[in-house]
C-alpha cells in the first residue's frame, strides 16, 4: 500500500496524447507482441494477426492452430506461439509459414518466452516447459505449482512465473530448480514481468505487487484498478498495468502512485506494452489502441493545461523531452 508520504513526494508528472485506434479485429486480442514496424496479435478465432504499426492495417494473417492463441513472441523474424491447443508453432513472418509444431504439454499453453535457443512455455498442467528451439526436444520440466503457470517471464538464467495458486515462483532454467516461492497475492498471479532487481505481479486480487527478485519480499503493493489485473509491463520509471476493469494506469515505480488512468477500451484490457513513448494496448473490445506518453520530472503546471488544450502532446513529444531533460 502506499502511504501519504510516499505520494507526496512523486517526482514526475505523465503528459497523455491522442490514442489511434488500429482497425478493429474480428476477435478478441489475447496477446500482443511488436517488432520494427508490425504488431503481431494472438487472438481467440485461432489466428496471429500481423498489423503495420504506422497505417493500422492488417496485413497478414497467419493459421493453423486449432484454439486460441494465448501468447506469441517474437524474436528476429520468427514468431513463436502458444495455444490452447496444446501446442506451440515456430513461424516465419516473411515466408508466412508454420516451420515448426511441438506438442508440448497435457494442457493448453498460456505464456512463452524465448531466451538464446530456449523456449521457456508455462501451461495449464502446472508446469514450466523448456524445448530446444532447433531441435524441438523437451529439455526440462519445472514442477512445483499447484495450479495453472499462467505466465512466465526470463531475466539472465531466471524463470519467474505466475500461477492460479496466487504465488509467484523463481526457477534456475539450467538447474530446473525453485529458488524462492513469492507468497502474499490473494488470488490468481495473471502477469509478470522483471526489470532490474524487481519482479513486477498483477492479479486477480485487483492489486500489483513489487517484489525484490533477490529477497523474495514484496516491498510494495500498488492499489486502485477495481477489477483484475491482467497485464503488467515496465518502461523506465513506468509500470504499465491492464485490467478487467477496462483502464491502464501508469504508475511511478518507485513512489508507487498512480499517474494516469487511461479510458477508451469498451472491454477488459488484456495487454499492455510500451514502445517508443506509446502504449499499446489490446483488448476483448477487439481494438488495439496506441497511445502516446511522456514522462516529467517535476510539476507540468500552467504548460500542462496548454498543452491539454490545444492537444500539442502527439506533436511536441520530441521537443517536450529535449526541452525537460535540459532542465533536470
């Protein structure tokens, strides 16, 4: 929780500009991932989406999986996805073809995350899979969940997963070890994600936590979304945070308050990211909406209400960071 003190001394203001709204989809977003230019969506009618970021078009659709697609990543141009299925594929954005389908798990797949030639693969039987990304081989189960691993995050050799058993969990990917158990969540853990020496956890508890990855205690909880929250991303100094309740809300990581709520999506946020000062985020509504931000040290003032008036924020954001970083 964060306490009145800790509020008053937030030290940096969010300037917000006008979201684009990509083209609406024909299905609901269930992940979202970028690389250079194109948005690449999994999405519940079975399908990856692929969208040009700049114009908003759809531009490829890639098939072949049998159920939702619950996760996908991209790395160089290959884009690995996860179903519930029960299988992960390896595709070639260029080529737009599937080069590769592992049955991997008794259950569907929910998250995936690649690290060096490594498919790191959390799933709905309790379990963490890694597979060799070349040669498809099963490489290590990681057991110790009592419930679904719904996501995973990797930092260096670390796995960290987030479970319907409300705990959060850091595994050696080499070993296959459980180094520490992160208990205090009340319900389901839906996101993870790790920057620096912190892991960052939201749940259906309705709160975010933040937990020292080398400690294993949590040294803040971060309240206000009304319902689950179900993604989590970290830009800088920002925690990014989705949720049922149908906002995002910034939060300043290191005073714990929230910044900004943001409205626009008709339906639970299911994904949020961050590139290149625009959030992006995707949505049951079957829209993804980029939203411009900036990040300030200090009090906006007068120079905030004029920006907010003639809304400069989506054409002054260069120049606004220059001008502020000059100034710190």
């Amino acid at each position: 929780m964060v306490d009145e003190n800790t509020s008053r001394n937030q030290k940096y203001q969010v300037l917000v500009g006008k979201s684009k709204l990509l083209k609406v989809c024909y299905s609901n977003i269930c992940d979202l991932s970028i690389w250079n230019s194109l948005l690449i969506g999994g999405t519940n009618d079975f399908s990856i989406c692929i969208w040009d970021s700049q114009t908003g078009e759809r531009i490829k659709i890639l098939k072949g999986h049998t159920n939702s697609i619950w996760s996908v990543f991209v790395k160089d141009n290959l884009i690995i996805s996860s179903s519930a299925d029960k299988t992960i594929r390896i595709w070639d954005i260029d080529y737009e073809t599937c080069l590769k389908k592992i049955e991997c798990h008794t259950d569907l797949c929910s998250s995936v995350f690649i690290k060096d030639n490594l498919i790191i693969c959390s799933n709905g039987d309790n379990t963490i899979k890694i597979w060799d990304i070349n040669s498809a081989e099963c490489l290590k189960t990681l057991e110790g969940h009592t419930d679904y691993v719904i996501s995973v995050f990797v930092k260096d050799n670390l796995a960290i997963s987030g479970s319907d058993d409300c705990t959060v969990r850091i595994w050696d990917i080499y070993s296959g070890e459980c180094l520490k158990i992160l208990e205090g969540h009340t319900h389901e853990v839906n996101s993870v994600f790790v920057k620096d020496n912190l892991i960052i956890s939201g749940s259906v508890d309705k709160t975010i936590r933040i937990w020292d990855i080398n400690t294993g205690k949590c040294i803040k909880i971060l309240e206000g979304h009304t319902d689950y929250v179900i993604s989590v991303f970290v830009k800088d100094n920002l925690i990014i945070s989705g949720s049922y309740d149908k906002t995002i809300k910034i939060w300043d990581m290191t005073g714990g308050l929230c910044l900004k709520t943001l409205e626009g999506h008709k339906n639970c946020v299911i994904k949020v990211l961050c590139r290149d000062n625009q959030i992006i985020s995707g949505s049951v509504d079957k829209t993804i909406r980029m939203t411009p931000i900036i990040l300030f040290p200090g009090e906006l003032g007068v120079f905030q209400q004029v920006i907010d008036a003639y809304n400069l924020a989506p054409h002054l954001e260069r120049e606004v960071i220059d001008y502020f970083n000059e100034k710190k």
